[in-house]
C-alpha cells in the first residue's frame, strides 16, 4: 500500500478590498518554520504548538498592524494562561498563578501600565512581571540570569493589585478629576451652607407672613394659590395642544459647519488603507483632503 505524505502549510491573510481577510495555504518549508515567525511567538514551537497556528497569527498581526502575540491571545487562538506559562517555561523563570506578594513600591496605576511589579524580600524572585506585545521579544532575546522576574498573566496580575490596592484604586478614581482637572469636576462643597441660607429664608417668610394683618394674610395666601393653579393648568394645556414640529429642510452645503478630521497613526502601515477608504466614504462635503497625498 503506498502512503501519502501530507505536507505542513502555513496560513497567510490577504486584505481584501473590502478589508476582510480571505484565507490562502502556501507550502511551509520545516526547516525555516522558526525563523519565519517573529521571536515573541517562536518559542511556542518547542511547546508542541502547531506551526500553522503560529503562522495565522502572525498574518493577523501584520494585517492588523500589531504584534504576533497580542493577535495570538486577542484572536482566541490560544488562551492566556497556557501561554505565559510556556512564556515562563522559555526563560526559566517561575510563573506565579497564586496569591502574589507584592512589595511596599507597588503603585496604581503604573505598575499595571508597566506590566511590573515589586515582591516582597524573600520572594521568588524580586518582582513579577506580565509582558506583552514587544516586551516578551525583548526577555526572549535578553541574558537567563538569575534573579530574573517571575511571570504572572497580566489579568492575574490586575486582579492582584486591586485585591491588594482596593482603597487606593478608588480614591483615585474618584479624585483624580478633581486633581488634574478641578474645572471638570463636581465640587465637594459641604451642602450645610445652602441649606442654612435655605432655611433663613424660609424663616424669614414665616415671620413676615405671621406679622401680616388676617385680610392681607388671606389675599396673599389667595394669590399664591392662584398662581400655582395656574402654572399647572398651563403645563397641562401644553401636553394636549403641542403642535408638531415643522419640517426642517437640509441645510445647504455651504451652510454646514467645518470639521478638521485628523487621524493619527504609528506604526500601523498595514491598516492604513482600509482608514482611507473609511474616511472616503463619509457622507459629507470636503473641502481639502489630504487622503491621496503621496509619502
């Protein structure tokens, strides 16, 4: 009987006109498989990873203008904790997936926007880290040494700085509107003041109206009452007789008013195209457009 020998494929995304991202198999060469995927990915190989996978997650990351591993995670292809684990595993390091002991230089928020965090002396190591994108390529590439970082998954490490920060992390999200921008914030002023201003005028009311003579009291009271009868008949009325708003025709193009659209890329060569053609579409008249600008 005469076998047949599959061969490996890697899978590529090509962008479509209409930006998906139809499927296309090329041959997979064996022996180039690891240098032809990027370094933050490559070590899954030793893990048993299959190449494709790895191969279609670095297509998602060239076609959305990212890095190989973000697509990786962010596209389901592989689950978080399986691989910062193998992450672990690829640089020696201990990989912490219980309760972590932080240090006293632990700070919200940046220890989360670094991805960094210190542990306390006698610890596994001096402190925990969760990188991502870039940051894996770069450990990847650096010296094993010991007393390196022990690896976490950053959503393991977010819920552990807000176990262990829970009181900090709200008085900052609370205060630091009111820190940085006090012009935008509601104001803390004590409402004792208002009131007590409140309650002088009613006061003040009571005893003026007490010291008026009984055929003043009764009109003012008549007139008061009249008054809001009134006010209630009006906002009645204005429920069953509202007329239907008339309809307003467009305004003109040159009556519109102007918008400055600016549209700030790095790094992002790859989603470039599909943004200009987004842009082209807006139903709106232009008055200077740049999309076409040559480079």
């Amino acid at each position: 009987m005469r076998r047949r020998w599959r061969r490996p494929y890697r899978l590529l995304a090509r962008s479509g006109a209409d930006g998906s991202a139809p499927l296309s198999f090329l041959p997979l060469r064996p022996a180039s498989a690891a240098t032809a995927l990027p370094a933050e990915i490559a070590f899954l190989l030793r893990e048993g990873v299959p190449v494709a996978l790895l191969g279609q997650a670095a297509a998602l990351g060239r076609a959305a203008g990212t890095d190989a591993a973000t697509a990786l995670l962010q596209a389901g292809l592989m689950a978080e904790e399986p691989f910062y684990r193998a992450l672990a595993r690829a640089l020696g390091a201990p990989f912490l997936d219980g309760p972590i002991p932080f240090g006293p230089g632990l700070r919200f928020p940046d220890s989360l926007a670094a991805g960094l965090a210190p542990l306390m002396t006698g610890a596994v190591a001096p402190c925990v880290m969760a990188p991502r994108g870039r940051q894996i390529a770069e450990l990847l590439a650096g010296a094993r040494a010991a007393g390196g970082p022990a690896i976490t998954t950053p959503t393991h490490l977010r819920e552990a700085v807000f176990a262990a920060r829970g009181p900090e992390i709200a008085a900052y999200a609370a205060d630091a509107l009111e820190r940085r921008a006090p012009e935008w914030a509601f104001g803390r002023e004590s409402p004792r003041r208002p009131l007590l201003i409140l309650g002088l005028v009613l006061i003040t009311l009571l005893c003026l109206f007490a010291a008026l003579p009984p055929s003043l009291a009764v009109a003012a009271t008549v007139l008061a009452q009249t008054i809001l009868l009134a006010m209630m008949a009006f906002r009645i009325a204005a429920l069953f007789s509202g007329a239907p708003a008339p309809e307003v025709p467009p305004l003109p193009e040159r009556a519109l008013p102007t918008y400055t659209v600016l549209v700030a890329l790095y790094r992002e060569a790859a989603v470039v195209g599909r943004i200009v053609a987004a842009l082209a579409r807006l139903d709106y008249p232009v008055l200077c457009s740049n999309l076409t600008q040559k480079r």
